[in-house]
C-alpha cells in the first residue's frame, strides 16, 4: 500500500498537457465582476488544475452555523437548503489557444450553471478568466504551495462493504499542498437547483448531500479538509485510513478503505495526472520592452528586490 506521493515518484503517468502549463496549480478567486457593474468578493471560490481536469469548490461566505447539530440528520430541513447552495465540480478540459473548455461535469448542482468556455490570460501570480459574451471576469490568484505533487484522477467505479462494485462518477485533483475531490451521487437528483429541489422536496437530502465536495490542504503530511459544502466534513482527514495501488492497467489506481464502516471497500480511479515534479511557476514573462520598464521603474513601483 502506498500514498499518492510515493506512486508519483515511481510510477509516473501523465496524460499530454491538454491546457497551457501556467493554468496547472491551485487559484483561489479574489473577485468576479458582472456586466452590471456588481462585484462579489465574499464567495470562496478555489479551483485546481491538472493536465485535462478541472476541480472546483464554491460556497457562500455565509452559511448558516449547524456546528451545534453535530451532523447534516440532526439539521433542519430549511438549514439543509441553505447548505445545498454550495457548488462543486470535476470537468475534463480542453484549450483552443485562446478558450478554455469544460465538458464531461461531476456536479454538486444538477444543471449547468456556467454554460460559457472561459478566455484566460495570465500576469505573475494573477489569472483573469473572460466569459466571452462579456457578462463577467474572474480574478484568480495563484496560491503558495501549489508546486510538487500534481494528481488528476476520474472515479470509475466503487466498491461497497458487500463487495459489489457500481459505476461512480467523481474526481480528484492535488496541486502540491493543495487537494479537491468530488464523489458523485449514487441516486441523480432532478435537474434544478438544490437549494429549490430540497425546498419542494426535503425527503431527498441524503441524496442531495450523497455528492461529496471537499477541498483539503496538506499540513505535517496529513490532508485536512479546511472546506466542504458539508460543513461536518470540515476537520476531518481527506483520506483517512485509505491507502493507494496501481490499478489493473497503467492509467488505473486503486484506493482501499479497511474501515468497515465508511460505506465503500474500494475506488477504482482513471489517471489524467500522476506525477511529483509541478512547477508552478510564479513569474510570467512579458516583452522586451515591457521587462525593461519594470526593471527601471521598481525602484518607483516599490518592488525593487521583491
């Protein structure tokens, strides 16, 4: 049994870089700004970044605080809609030279939200994204940390207690110390809005809330869930007692859980990323000209040295 890190190290896989290299990493959104002129900067947004997946996490800055009901059953039904407004996503991507695309989607949300490919340009550390129809701009910040281990992983199948496998749709991508993993439901929910679908209907939360979204970071070796559209999931370790293979074929790994009960034995995953030597760069380059007036005004700029 093994990390993903030790796999990465000596059994490197990577499909070819289906996006430009200085997207590859974690960013988190700074501010999106709409064709009205209304600007949000509360949402905490994190997207990260393999060779052709894309995983993202959005949740609202306020959400109501269930801390005391010490899980999602012991919460009220107007409570559980609330949580549901949280957003996540797996999504192969694809580049043309100047758009990003999105395809293939795992989702918390059942519909699609973001129906637009998105322009990107990057500057230094700052990643701006166009919708092309002009409706908003995106501001992302590339995050320290992001270089090193870089994974980008599509669940195929699981595995249940009663060693009956299922196809499950999910994905997983690690930036360095950072990581975002999605398992998708079992039972697909009506196409809608959660918040709305549980609102007409709060007998389906245990489905809403089947589709698991969580972003960790990794600290003293352990990766610690720091966000979650279920906030009890928050605190805890991403991979608990799992442990990694490689799977029956190249592009394959295998996670085990020998906790009886977890509710699943074993996940079968498909490898888009696997590889242990990310560098993500924080400078860009720029111009001869434009290079040369940064190198004579720093000094001016305050950036002289930095």
């Amino acid at each position: 049994m093994m990390t993903l890190g030790e796999i990465a190290r000596t059994r490197p896989f990577a499909k070819p870089l289906a996006v430009p290299p200085w997207t590859l990493g974690c960013f988190h959104r700074r501010c999106i700004t709409f064709a009205t002129g209304v600007e949000d900067r509360s949402t905490r947004v994190i997207w990260i970044q393999s060779h052709g997946l894309t995983a993202d996490l959005r949740l609202p800055f306020v959400r109501p605080d269930v801390r005391a009901r010490g899980s999602l059953a012991a919460c009220s039904p107007g409570e559980r809609a609330e949580l549901a407004r949280g957003e996540g996503f797996v999504a192969s991507t694809s580049w043309d030279g100047a758009l990003m695309y999105w395809d293939a989607f795992a989702a918390f949300q059942p519909y699609e939200k973001w129906p637009e490919p998105g322009r990107l340009e990057r500057v230094g550390t700052c990643l701006v994204e166009w919708a092309p129809s002009g409706v908003y701009v995106e501001d992302w910040r590339l995050q320290p940390g992001a270089s090193g281990l870089s994974v980008g992983l599509q669940l195929v199948s699981e595995t249940g207690p009663d060693g009956v496998s299922w196809p499950r749709s999910g994905g997983m991508v690690i930036a360095g110390d950072h990581a975002l993993m999605l398992v998708g439901r079992r039972n697909p929910l009506p196409e809608g809005r959660v918040h709305e679908i549980l609102a007409a209907d709060p007998g389906l939360w245990e489905d809403a809330f089947d589709c698991e979204v969580a972003y960790a970071q990794r600290r003293n070796g352990a990766w610690s869930i720091q966000l979650a559209v279920n906030p009890f999931m928050e605190g805890r370790d991403l991979f608990t007692a799992t442990t990694f293979e490689p799977g029956p074929g190249s592009d394959l790994l295998l996670q085990r859980n020998p906790e009886p009960t977890a509710g699943w034995r074993q996940r079968l995953w498909r490898i888009d990323t696997l590889r242990a030597d990310l560098a993500a760069q924080a400078a860009t380059p720029a111009l001869p000209g434009g290079a040369e007036w940064l190198a004579r005004e720093a000094d001016a700029l305050g950036i002289a040295g930095r």
